[in-house]
C-alpha cells in the first residue's frame, strides 16, 4: 500500500507523485502542475495592488507639501538632517 497525502496538506500535495509542493505552481519533484488556491492569489494581487495606491499617495502628498520655513536661530542639533528653507533676506 503506497502512503497517500495526509488529509491536512492535500491542497499542498501534487495530484502525480503525492508528495508535498508548498505554495509552488509547479510540483519540483515532478514538474506536474498543481492546484492553484484563488484565495490566495486575490489575497496577494489585494496586498500588492493596496501598497502601489499607497506609496502614489505618499509621493503625492510629499510632492505637494512645501518645506518648512524657518530661521537660522531655530536651527538646534536635534534637527540634523531635516528638510527646510532658511527664512533670510536675498
């Protein structure tokens, strides 16, 4: 009698050979291909397409946004590296 899939990773097992898969498309022992999970698929296509919105609207926002005006006495060391325009006459 030839052991089977365990019933908890049978959507990881490869329909072929039976041996586990993983999440790869393609079995790595066989080269069959494997059930494919459209949950996960959504899920990731979901996070990918949420980052890209995300990181437009930061540069959005960090391209609309002008520097900071100060003056040179306000300058203190805790503020190194800071983005600013100094507030002095031409």
């Amino acid at each position: 009698m030839t052991p089977g899939p365990r019933p908890d990773q049978s959507k990881e097992a490869c329909p072929a050979c039976s041996r586990f898969t993983g999440m790869h498309l393609t079995c790595p022992y066989c080269g069959e291909d494997t059930p494919r999970r459209p949950l996960y698929r959504l899920l990731r296509l979901t996070a990918f397409t949420l980052s890209l919105i995300g990181l437009a609207i930061l540069l959005l926002l960090a391209w609309r946004s002008p520097p900071q005006v100060i003056s040179i006495a306000a300058i203190r060391p805790a503020m190194n590296h800071d983005l600013a325009h100094k507030d002095s006459p031409p």
